[in-house]
C-alpha cells in the first residue's frame, strides 16, 4: 500500500511496531508519544465498541485501540486540519480506512453523536493557558496548552457523546488531578480505574491514566504504579510489552 | 510514671516502639493499626504548630505527632468517654500531659475553635452505613462505619476548624478517593500532596494519605507509592523506618 499513499517532504513514516503498524508524522512538529501508547493500552475495550478519539491528532490512539479488540467502530476527530488529512492518510497506509477521521472541533459534533459511543478517548493538551510558555508551531501551541478546549468543555463534550454506563478515558498530568475529578463529577462522570505513572518506582508521578462511567455509583479501583523505566534507564518490562506483543493492559 | 496510671483489666499496655513511647489499648475491641502510624508520619507539621486529631480513638496519632516536631500544641477529640479516658491515660502513662484530649463530638466543638489550627488530621471510619456488616462491638462498630459523623461532616469541621491555608491530612480506602475529592473542593480543602498505599509493589492501592490545603490554588504532588511488604512478605524499609527510627517521612 505504501506507494499509494502521498509522503510530503517534511513528514516521516514511522513504525509503530506495534502489530506492523505505521504512522505519518511531520519531522518539524507535534509527534506522537508514549503517552498515546500508555492511554491506548489503559481503556477498557469490548467487541464491536463504538469509540471515539477527541483531539486525534496523527490518529495514532485509534490505530493502537484497533489491535486490542475484534469489529470495533473506531472514529478520530481533530481540528488541525492539515493534521487530519495526514491522519487519514495514516489509515490508508495500514489499509485501515474503516477508522474514521473527521476534521473538526469535537465541541461542535451535531445532536446525531449524542449518547451513542461506548468509550470516549483523549490525550488533550496538559496545560491551562495561564501555565508555561506557548509554543510558537501553531502544532505544538494546540498540542500542549488548551488553546482549542478547556478541560472542562472535554469533559461536557465526552459526557454528551457516551451512552449511559459507557466510559471516558483520559490520560493527564497526575498535578491536575484534583481538578479533573471535580470536573468529571460535575458531569456526571463517575472515576472508576485510575493508574499512576511514574517514571522511576521510587520518584513522584509524573501522569495519571483515569477511567470514568457515565452515571456509575462510586468506588474507585486504584492500579498497581505503571513505572517506565527501570533503576539503570532501561524500559519496564510491562514498557516493553505495549510496543513487542504480549497482554499488556492492567488487570 | 507506670505505677500511678491504673490499667484496667481488660487494657494492655502496648509499645509503640518509636521513641519509647507506650500505649494503653482495650485487649477486646478496637487497637490502633498501621495507618494510624501512616497518617502521623506522612502529615506535614511544623514547629509550634497547633494540631487537632479528630477521632483520636487510643490517642496514637498525637503521640507519634508529638516525636515528629517541638513545641506542637496536640489536641485529640474523641466521641467514646471510655475511650478518651483510656487516651488521657496513655498521656499520662508517657508523661505528655501536654497533649489535650477532649471527650465530646467533633461537630459540636464551639466556635472558639473555629480558625485556630494549622492542622487537622483524622483516620476516620471507612465505611458508609450501606456497606458491610456493622460490628455488634460498639467500639469496633463506631471506628469502622460512619454511624457517628459522615465523610462530608468531618470535611465541613475540618474546614471550619483550620485557619486559613491550614492542612487537613487523613488517611482513607483508595476506593473512596473521587468522593472524597469532591467532598473536600466544596469546602475550599484543595488537595496538594497525596500518595497511595499498596500492599505490594505490584498489587492495587488500598488506602490513601491525602494533604489539603484550605484556599489553596489547584495543584497536586503524587509521591512516589507507599508499599508495606517487600515481596517475601517481610516489612519494607521505609515501613521499619517509622517503627525503628531514621527519616521516613515523603519529601
């Protein structure tokens, strides 16, 4: 298939290993990174789910999503156009066009997307605007900081787009975690899964992967730590696991 | 000090090891744990700090408190007369008479309390009334379920008490944390340190310790996680650490 999909010259093809897959990414801007990897290994997914991804970006999260399950309906949404039409392009490369990517902002999808997705995803940018300096590749800028979306406008849009029971996973700086559960309980978004990230056992967490049910009663299940690497710098097995094969998610 | 504080007979006196300090418990109803021992070495306490613990049980919060700072003014409050006696007893029996322990309720403590500390803690009852089988042993019955004070009426006195940019520290089941987060943002209790308890390194948290600041800006630290056994079951460092002595607390 590789021939028939149009590489421009600042982008790259790169390997997802993961299952042969392949991703189009600009050399110059936004790449996808292990966090996108992190979150499409946490989401509880079953058979013939409809998923959606709010904030695509190169559509890496539902390529992932689609190795962990048989028959899924899988959509990503992202606002950069031009990033859009390379995440399409994406999914030619791996033959996988019945992944759907609209280019658009997820906070304006029509009353038809209402209540009908079993799992909403999303890796939204970490940073409100009063926080760290902006960047000056309009990429980066939306990738980082919520220029596009409040924390709060995702989490409205999210709840509106699931069916009652289905679930929102996030992955966030664990920082802001306070923020995010208040956010999700004002809509109705009950935190069942949580993990923290941390880059080193005996180190601080650094990012906190959460799953939510719409319209669930409380109780929380708190994961054993993800660590990424290793005292001597070397990736985590479990690390090594998400990007060689083997059964990988949380149990 | 031993031969002029009277035990009675169904007491024992227990070492609590660190700093030769002694405890009195009753031999059949509730006897401190370990997370009473968490909760006293993670809370952040400074020098002349006005403290309050609430639900002090035993009283072993303020002991272990007190051998973590000078000059603290400790003050326990607990609802069970018999309990509270038992505690003014262990004050005695360690020759911190300086440490005040009130009977009465918490939720009834006068305004001339409001706005006074620098910090509150509490270990208190895990459970809702719904939720597990209610013990026939007051004591033990009391110290597990909320029969006396609910989740969000400790917050409310919690927040009632504390000056402002005080501390509220407690100790609680992880399941709990996305009720307990909302609790304390409505009460302007903003978390900011927080760390998970795992049994094992790679089993599922059950408790949390949680710090929160009263008015402060959103922002929170998650430590490295706390883990009680080392594989072969034996204690880890840092937990014989609080027991024999060193520097344990999170930094």
């Amino acid at each position: 298939m590789i021939d028939v999909v149009k590489i421009k010259e600042n982008e790259t093809v790169d390997d997802l290993i993961l299952s042969g897959l392949k991703i189009i990414q600009k050399t110059s801007s936004f790449r996808f990174s292990i966090d996108a990897v992190l979150l499409a290994h946490f989401v509880t997914v079953k058979k013939k789910d409809k998923v959606i991804d709010l904030g695509t970006g190169t559509g890496v999260i539902p390529l992932i999503i689609s190795t962990r399950e048989k028959e899924l309906d899988l959509t990503g949404i992202e606002i950069q156009e031009e990033m859009a039409e390379m995440a399409k392009r994406s999914m030619l490369l791996n033959n996988l066009t019945d992944i759907k990517i609209i280019a658009g902002d997820f906070r304006k999808l029509g009353k038809e997307f209402n209540n009908k997705f079993n799992l909403v995803v999303s890796n939204p940018p970490y940073l409100p605007l009063n926080q760290g300096k902006i960047s000056s590749i309009p990429e980066i800028a939306l990738s980082r900081h919520e220029i596009k979306c409040t924390l709060g406008e995702l989490m409205e849009t999210a709840a509106r787009l699931l069916k009652n029971q289905g679930r929102f996973t996030l992955i966030h700086r664990a920082e802001r975690l306070g923020q995010i559960i208040a956010l999700l309980q004002k809509e109705k978004l009950e935190p069942k899964r949580m993990r923290l990230v941390h880059s080193h056992f005996n180190k601080p967490a650094n990012l906190v992967l959460l799953e939510s049910v719409k319209g669930a009663s409380p109780s929380l299940k708190v994961y054993e730590p993800l660590i990424i690497y290793n005292q001597d710098g070397s990736y985590t097995n479990e690390i090594l696991n998400y990007y060689f094969g083997g059964e990988a998610c949380a149990t």
